[in-house]
C-alpha cells in the first residue's frame, strides 16, 4: 500500500488541487455564485486523474526498469497489477462522477470537451503505443494537465464556459514545464541507465539547460503581457513576487551546467516554490479581490 501511494505522486495531487482552486477562484472573482456541489466532485474528479495518470506510467513501464528499487519479480508484478485495477477503478469512478454533474445539470459542453482532454492526456502520457513519458513529451504532458487544464476544469464547473482570465494558466504551463525539466537532472543517471526517454535525455543537458531557461523567463513575460487580454497587472503583481526566486533557480541550473557542484534538495525545492508559489499567489488574490 505504502509503494502504491508513492506512485501517485502525492506532491503532483497537492499541486492538481492547488491549480483546481486558481480556477475556482477565478470564477468567484467573476462573481459566479459558488457551486459547492461542483466544486468538491471536480476536485475528487481532477485527483482521481492525476492519480491515475502516475499509475498508469508505472503500470506500463518497460519489463527491465524497477518500478521499486530491489523489488522480486514476484512483487513487481503485484504492484503493477495492483495500480492497474486502481487506475481502471479510478477512471470508472469519473465515469460516474461525470454522469452525477450531468444528471445535475453541472455538464456543460465547455465542461465535457475537458474531462476528455483530461481522458485523453492521461492516455497518451502513460499508455503504448503513444506513451509519451518515454518520447521526451512526457514532461509538457504532466504540465499542461496540471497547470491548464484541470483549473480550466475548477473554472468551467463553476460557470459552464471558459473566460480569458483562464490565460493565466499559459504562464503557469511554462514554469510546471519548467518545474519537471529540473526534475528530470536528479534521475539523469538512472533514466540513461534504463534508457527512458525524457525530455533530458533526448535532448541533453547542453541543450536542456538553456530550454529551461527560456519557460521560465516565458511565464513572466506572459504575466507583464495580461493587460493586452484584459487582466490589469494591479490583479496579478502577486505572482512576481516569486520572480527572485526563479532567478535563482536558473542560476543554480546555469552552475550546474558549468560543473559546479549542486544541491539537489534546494534546487528542486526552488522548482517547486516557483510553480506552487505562483498559482498559490495567484488564486489568493482571485479569492479575496
């Protein structure tokens, strides 16, 4: 049970509820009427996917990569059957929870195309023959789930249509994309080892580095750009407040690409920070504004 619950990725479910609740917010900033209903199916909803999304990768992992570092044949088997009847159970169960806003009238069309996106990235990320954990899409795939289309998800349950306030998600896109590059340096050995195809590995750290990069200081362009789509920077200035902090994360990354030596910890930590700040920041001031 406890290597099951390792392989949802706590962190990622924490983060798809954050995220959730940008979209929530963002809805209640708009002055729609909170739907209590909707809110807590979607969020059961989004967890659910994510969850099944990191079981799904693991339960289609190549014969030779561990699942468990030290794990028996035996027990690698029973883990991988185990994640796969929880992934199918879990996706019945959205099935349901779908049927539920429908038969509530909480469904819109807006609504559906999105649980199908979500359906269908889930899909494409862990299972052959598109798999694309293990074509160096994995990385984008995870980031747009998270950071696009489950507060997407948060908004439309709340209102039935999407808003241009949602673009919010394009800058957060960027710094999750980010987020898992960074991710990808502490297992650089382990994935060429097993030859997994991560953006990392296709592309090498040479490249890799400076690709990191560029999303980064993306996002923030696109923050300073929310005007010219209506969103006044008086509203979101909360979200810069974490722009030192990704600063330094490109330093500490453009060091690492230099041979200095590397904390892992701080350096994923401030990954993390940046992302997790940011939607924070950001769905606190829709709330309270």
């Amino acid at each position: 049970m406890r290597n099951l619950l390792r392989l949802t990725r706590p962190l990622h479910l924490l983060l798809a509820a954050l995220t959730f609740f940008l979209g929530a917010s963002i809805a209640n900033y708009l002055g729609q009427p909170f739907r209590a209903d909707s809110f807590w199916l979607g969020l059961i909803a989004i967890l659910l996917a994510q969850a099944s999304m990191n079981l799904l990768a693991e339960v289609f992992r190549p014969e030779n990569e561990p699942i468990v570092e030290g794990q028996s044949r035996k027990d690698r088997t029973l883990l991988r059957n185990n994640a796969l009847y929880i992934s199918i159970a879990v996706l019945t169960a959205n099935a349901v929870i779908a049927f539920i806003l429908y038969n509530n009238n909480h469904l819109s069309t807006s609504a559906l195309f999105f649980l199908l996106l979500s359906l269908v990235l889930i899909l494409v990320y862990a299972i052959p023959p598109f798999r694309f954990v293990n074509r160096g899409f994995g990385e984008f795939v995870l980031a747009a789930h998270l950071a696009y289309v489950i507060p997407s998800i948060g908004y439309i349950l709340q209102s039935d249509e999407t808003h241009r306030f949602l673009l919010v998600s394009i800058p957060l896109t960027c710094l999750a994309f980010a987020y898992f590059i960074v991710m990808n340096f502490p297992a650089f050995a382990a994935d060429r080892k097993y030859n997994r195809g991560t953006l990392l590995t296709r592309l090498g750290w040479e490249r890799a580095v400076p690709f990191h990069h560029l999303f980064v200081l993306l996002a923030y362009l696109f923050l300073l750009a929310a005007p010219i789509f209506g969103l006044s920077l008086s509203l979101i200035w909360p979200a810069f407040l974490t722009l030192p902090f990704a600063l330094f994360q490109i330093f500490q990354l453009r060091s690492l690409s230099l041979g200095a030596p590397t904390n892992w910890t701080l350096l994923t930590a401030t990954a993390l920070s940046v992302f997790g700040l940011t939607a924070y920041f950001l769905s606190l001031t829709f709330w309270l504004r």
